[in-house]
C-alpha cells in the first residue's frame, strides 16, 4: 500500500520552512521532545508482565478442565485441576491484594488515597 | 513438509539470526530492542515449525507483549542518560570478544554436527505422530502429572518476583 | 538450494540457530556497557536454551518433557526480566546511571 | 497447525500449485477482501452515525448517500504527500504503522465466518488472536517516540500502558469459555455453541457460551469492556484525547501512514468484537435452530453464506454499539482508567474464572439451557 500511494502522489519538496517541525498546538517546540515521564508507567508494565506469564502458564490446564469434568480423562480428577486453578486465582489474588495496599496502582499519589504508611 | 513451507522457515531463521546480530552488536539501544522483538517473532516462527503451536504462542504473548514493552519503557525512561542517539559505548573488551565469540561457533558448530548425527541415527519411534498432535492439552496434562512441583515452584517465584520487583521499582 | 533447506529446517538447522543465538547473547552481555543491552543479550541466550529443548523434543525424543522445560524458560525468562528492570530503575534512580560498571556500590 | 483451511480448499478446487502459493493467495484475500474493506467501510458508518446522532447529515456527495465515501478517503490518502517530519527517526517511523497493521490484520486469519470459511482453524485459535495483536502495543509506542513530539509520546505512552493493562482482563475473561469448550480452536469453541432438539444431540451441545452460566454473563460484558480499551475506543480513548493530546500517538503521521493507524484501528474494532461474538454469542450459530437437522439437506455453500450471513450481523451489531457509546459516554481520567482495569475488572474476571470452573465442577459441564431442556423433558 506504500508502494501505491508512492506511485500516486505527486512529487513534492518535503521540509521547506516550518513545515517539518513537531506540531505542538501551533507554537514553537520548547526543549526536547523525549520528557521524563511518570515512573508510574513502570510500575504497572512490571505488574502486568507477571499477570501475563501466570496466564500463558494456566492456558494448558484450563484446556484439560472439561475433560476431566466429564471423565474423558482416565487418571485425571477434576478435583486436582480445580485445584491448580484455584491456587492459581489465590496467587494472582495475593498479588493483586499486596500491590493494591502498598498502593502501586494508585495513579496520582497522595489524592486518591492508600498512600503507604512508612 | 513442502520446500516452499521450508523456505518460509528458512526466511525465519535467517531473521532470527540478522536481528540477533543487530541485537548484539548495534550500537543504538533502542534499534537492539526493536531487532529483539523481530528475533523474538523468528524464534516463534521456529517453534510453530517443530510442532510447539502452544509454546510459539506464548513465546509471542510474554516476549513480544511483555518483556519487549518492560525494556522500551525501561529505555524511554533512561534515555536522557545516553543523549538523543541512545550510544551505547561497548565496554573495554569490546572488540576482543567478539573476535573470540564468532571463533567460538566452528567448534559448537563441530559438537552439535556430531550429536545431530548420533541423534539422527536413534530417533524416536512415532516422531511423525507426536508432531501433528495439539500441545496444549498434552503440556497441560504433563504440568498436572510429571512437573506437578517445578510448576508451583514457578507460580510461587512469579509471585515472589511481582513483589520484588514492585517493591524495587516503587517510588519513594 | 534444497539440501540447503533441508539441512536448515532439520536438527542441524535448529541447534545451529540456537548456538549462533547463544554466542551473540554472550557477546551482547560482555561487550555492553548499559544494564538494559545486557539484559538484551540474557533474553537471546534463554531463547537459545528454549530453541535446543523444543528442538529435541521434535526430532529426538519425540514426548512433550522439552515443549514443558521450553514454557518454563520463557516463564522464568519473564519473571527474570521483571526484576532485573526493577533493579536498573532502582540503580537509575540511586546513582543516575544504567552503566553497568559503575554499580559498585558493595564495593566502596 | 493443522485442520481446514483455505489454502487447503483452495488447493483442491483448483487442483494445481503449491500448498503455499494457495497460503499466500489466501492470506492476501483474507487482507484485500475482509480488512481493508471492512476499516474502509467503517469509517463511513462511524461518521454517518456520528452524524444521526447529533441531527446531521453526514457525508453525502460520493455516490448515493454519501457510501462511497470511504473509497474517495482511501485515493486521497493515497495521493498525500509522504512527509516525515524534522528530527524523526526514519526507520522507526516508517516501521510502526507495519506493525500496527500487521498485528491487527493477521488476526483476520483465524476468525471463524463460518463452520466452513475461515482462514486458518489452527489448535491455538484464540491465543493466536491474543498474540498477534500483542504487536499493536510495541508499534504504538515506537510510532510515537520515533515522532519526536511531546504529545505523541504521552500519547503512546498512555496507550502502551492501557493496552497492556487491559489485555489482563481480556485474558481472564476468555479463560472460562477454554474451560467449558475444552479447547483453544476457536472453531471448536463456537461448534458447542449450538442446539439441537433432539436429547442425544443436546448432550454436546450447550447453547450461547453467555448463557452458559451466571458467570460467563458478566465474563462477556468484561470482555467487551476490556476489547473497546484495547482498541482505544471512547470512553477509552484516551491516548488521543483530542482536547488533551492534540491527536496522541498518531499526531506527527500524515497521509497514507495515518491511514494504516486508522485501518488498524477500525480492524482492531472488529477483531475485538468478532471474538466477543465467537466466543459468547454464538458465532455463526443460529439460536435454537440447527442446520443439520432440518427436513432438507442444504448445500455446503449455501449453509456456509447463511452462517456467514449470521455471523457478520452479530458482530456488526455489536461494532454498531462501539460507535453508539462513542457518543453516549465521557471520557474516562487516566487514574480513574487503571483503577478500572486492576481494581475493578481483574478481581471480577478473577472470580468469574473460579465460579466457571465451580459450576462445571457441580454440574457436570452442563449449562443452563441443557439443565432447563432436561428439566422441562422430565
């Protein structure tokens, strides 16, 4: 498709005065583009990756669940994999609980809240 | 399987082995994580081709949706550290250990030919159809009989790590 | 060209891969200097490892156990990576830098 | 990878070529014939619901009520200069609205339009979905550092975070319907969906997933809820807050490369509420009506377009609502968004995973409609 549209287009000079620079609402860029940003982001991204990992790790047990509820399964009780799910749910639980009181979730710290007790 | 099925795994390994390279040796940061994911999205290619369709998955979920995105946060957030080209200046063994490493590969490579042959000569009696079969009941099945304690081991150390790591990473 | 393919696509092929994967992580990890490039270089050499057991299970042994070590990899792997960035945010945020070798903080 | 697919018919029908020349040729039909007229399409319907609901018009000059609209947008933006902006970089640039495209696109390959139409019923369906379109996050957010703009990289900033926090709901609510299906294939996962009239048939089949059981009603809404966040849509939206943001993460693009963000985007809606409709709603099942045991045997091709036919009206019945919300709901606060996600959804789902599994476990895998059949039957 970027190969359509380079044959369509008409040629042109890109970059002549202004044009080129970042729009910023119409002013002048002020100091860099790449701003220190809210550590928060972090935070969460390293929250969310082990989620993720305990979520491809049950994908396999949850396929063999409905089996094992109607015995296609021999050797394989519903309860075991009941519960493999449960201590999973209790992990990410205990988890979610430890960063909910520390407040890692919080956005803005000090406004909502849940601010940590030293 | 067809030529033109391996020539699709082929074009694979040969972008796992380029972005590896840039990874290893490009002096720009970012330009080595973004050469990462494509390694990473080669490597699931690889994994699909050896009949690991679950694995291959969640090779791309965790690697490509998750770690890729924690290291461009990470080098985002760093940045300002190595000015706008994000230079990374090799440490002072730079050079010698590349020379070292790239002589390294003739001699696994000899290792390898020699166990490759050893293992073509004894392989497995039903290859063929334990390559067809779907994973992901069969690993589910094996993580609820064989690898019962090595997987709550890890569900625990994901929990240990998600309180490690949250407890470094926290602002104070 | 097609024994080309075929030598690429079998055993050879796979664990080739994987050692080349292995020796440029190693590189990565010695040569860079900054803490994320190292951690770069610890990635390409646990997907090395995964490439070799997934490899094996295929073309050897023909039974699940390596698809199994393979997910464990990648599930350390991640939880690996996590603490690792937690710990260069930490060194970022205590010495402003990421350079590996000016975490000496035990050391003085 | 294995089972049905279109290069595999493809191959057949034809009777020459390689398997992968049909791949390809399926893979570019999929792309040509489905995605692109369908992001196409939707930013026309998106604009003329926009404008009913605030007493418009709306585009009305291309074609009869304005419906070819959509394919005059598509020559201009062709036509557009190719602009790339001072102190961008290059390749980053030019590289982020490929992946963007390619994570959304390639999820079309394995959505089930039919019992015999889809791309490719591979074994791990669903978590192929999930991880292809993991690659939408990192192109975000390298499109926008490598724009060299402060509100593209908030912007991008805002959206990694968001969809990757949402994926995490996305997840658990997908696991109950892996519980009762028993199953990743997605074609697997709709097939049980069905009914029957008959007591021997109805021993497989167990209706809508969404009926399943109370849990994996409230299952379905979270997955619509955290399908519009990872698609950015309103009330969700906001990584391109326009009063905030300028325009987010696509600020800087311009012509053809702001198309693909837009293509992406409008795909991305539909994959999202194309898995809701497979998953929860029955896919290309007809409720309590099944094909097979009708008095007359219907060709394949004929059965294929009325499953075609049902399952694109659900799925755009659900697009329809996306766009009514776009205009019913505020825009959400950034705090009050990630409070939404960890503190609201994730427990829910969380506890939908257990009760799902709870009811399998006591009612020996049957759902609501099976025990109510059972019931009534005596």
């Amino acid at each position: 498709m970027m190969g359509a549209g380079a044959l369509l287009r008409p040629r042109s000079k890109s970059n002549i005065g202004d044009k080129g620079i970042a729009y910023e609402c119409g002013e002048l860029p002020v100091g860099s583009a790449w701003v220190k940003f809210n550590i928060r982001f972090y935070v969460i991204a390293i929250v969310f990756i082990v989620f993720d990992v305990e979520m491809a790790a049950i994908f396999p047990p949850a396929t063999i669940f409905r089996d094992a509820v109607l015995g296609q399964t021999p050797g394989l009780s519903p309860a075991l994999v009941f519960l493999e799910l449960f201590l999973f749910v209790g992990l990410l639980v205990a988890g979610l609980i430890y960063c909910w009181v520390r407040g890692d979730l919080e956005w803005v710290k000090g406004i909502t809240g849940a601010v940590p007790k030293k | 399987m067809s030529n033109g099925l391996k020539l699709v795994l082929f074009a694979a390994q040969l972008l796992t082995v380029a972005s590896a390279i840039l990874v290893a040796l490009h002096p720009n940061v970012l330009y080595a994580s973004v050469s990462l994911l494509f390694a990473f999205l080669g490597v699931a290619v690889m994994f699909v081709y050896a009949g690991a369709d679950f694995i291959a998955g969640a090779q791309v979920i965790v690697y490509v949706g998750g770690v890729t995105i924690l290291i461009l946060f990470a080098i985002m957030l760093t940045q300002w550290l190595y000015k706008m080209n994000l230079k990374d200046v090799p440490a002072k063994l730079g050079i010698p250990v590349v020379i070292v490493g790239v002589g390294l590969i003739p001699a696994l490579y000899k290792v390898m030919r020699e166990l490759a042959a050893f293992v073509e000569k004894n392989p497995a009696p039903d290859l063929e159809k334990f390559a067809n079969l779907p994973k992901t009941g069969v690993i589910g099945q094996a993580l609820l009989s064989n690898y019962v304690l090595p997987f709550e081991a890890i569900t625990i150390l994901l929990l240990g790590a998600l309180v490690g790591a949250v407890w470094l990473a926290r602002p104070r | 060209m097609v024994n080309l393919l075929n030598w690429a696509t079998g055993l050879h092929g796979y664990l080739f891969i994987g050692a080349v994967l292995f020796v440029l992580g190693t590189i990565s990890i010695v040569s860079r200097k900054n803490a994320i490039g190292i951690l770069l270089g610890i990635e390409l050499v646990l997907n090395a490892a995964g490439i070799n057991f997934v490899a094996f299970s295929k073309f050897r042994t023909g039974s699940i156990d390596g698809q199994v070590v393979a997910l464990f990899i990648i599930l350390i792997a991640a939880a690996e990576a996590a603490v690792a960035l937690a710990i260069i945010l930490r060194l970022y945020r205590l010495r402003e830098t990421i350079d590996a070798g000016e975490a000496n903080l035990m050391r003085n | 990878m294995n089972s049905a697919n279109f290069a595999n018919s493809l191959q057949t029908w034809i009777g020459i070529g390689p398997l992968w020349i049909w791949a390809i040729v399926s893979a570019l039909a999929v792309l040509f014939l489905l995605a692109l007229p369908f992001g196409g399409f939707a930013t026309y319907v998106e604009r003329k619901i926009a404008a009913d609901m605030q007493d418009r018009v709306g585009p009305n000059r291309v074609g009869p009520y304005g419906i070819l609209q959509f394919i005059a947008d598509a020559f201009k933006m062709l036509g557009k200069e190719d602009f790339i902006p001072l102190g961008c970089d290059k390749f980053l640039f030019n590289l982020a609205p490929v992946l963007v495209v390619m994570g959304a696109c390639a999820a079309f390959a394995a959505l089930p339009l039919s019992k015999y139409l889809i791309g490719a019923d591979v074994n791990i369906g669903i978590l192929f979905i999930l991880s292809v379109t993991t690659l939408i996050a990192p192109g975000i957010l390298l499109g926008s550092w490598s724009s060299a703009n402060k509100w593209s990289l908030l912007g991008g900033l805002r959206a990694a975070a968001q969809i990757v926090s949402y994926e995490i709901p996305v997840a658990l609510s997908i696991l109950p319907v892996i519980l009762i299906s028993g199953s990743l294939q997605i074609g697997r996962m709709v097939e049980l969906q069905g009914w029957s009239w008959t007591a021997e048939g109805l021993k497989q089949f167990h209706f809508w997933n969404a009926f399943h059981n109370p849990f994996t009603f409230i299952s379905m809404i979270l997955l619509f809820i955290g399908g519009l966040a990872e698609t950015n849509r309103i009330p969700f939206d906001l990584p391109e807050a326009e009063s905030e943001l300028v325009s987010g993460f696509n600020t800087e693009f311009s012509g053809m490369r702001f198309g693909l963000y837009a293509l992406a985007e409008f795909a991305d809606v539909f994959v999202m509420c194309a898995i809701v409709t497979a998953l929860y709603l029955g896919g290309w099942q007809i409720p309590f009506l099944n094909l097979d045991e009708l008095w007359v045997t219907l060709p394949t091709f004929l059965i294929a377009l009325i499953q075609l036919t049902v399952f694109l009206a659900k799925t755009f019945t659900l697009v329809f609502v996306v766009m009514w919300l776009r205009w019913t709901l505020p825009r959400l606060r950034v705090d009050q968004l990630m409070g939404l996600c960890w503190k609201g959804l994730v427990p829910i789902a969380l506890f939908n995973v257990l009760g799902t599994a709870a009811w399998m476990w006591i009612f020996k895998g049957q759902s609501i409609a099976q025990l109510l059949y059972k019931l009534v039957s005596g």
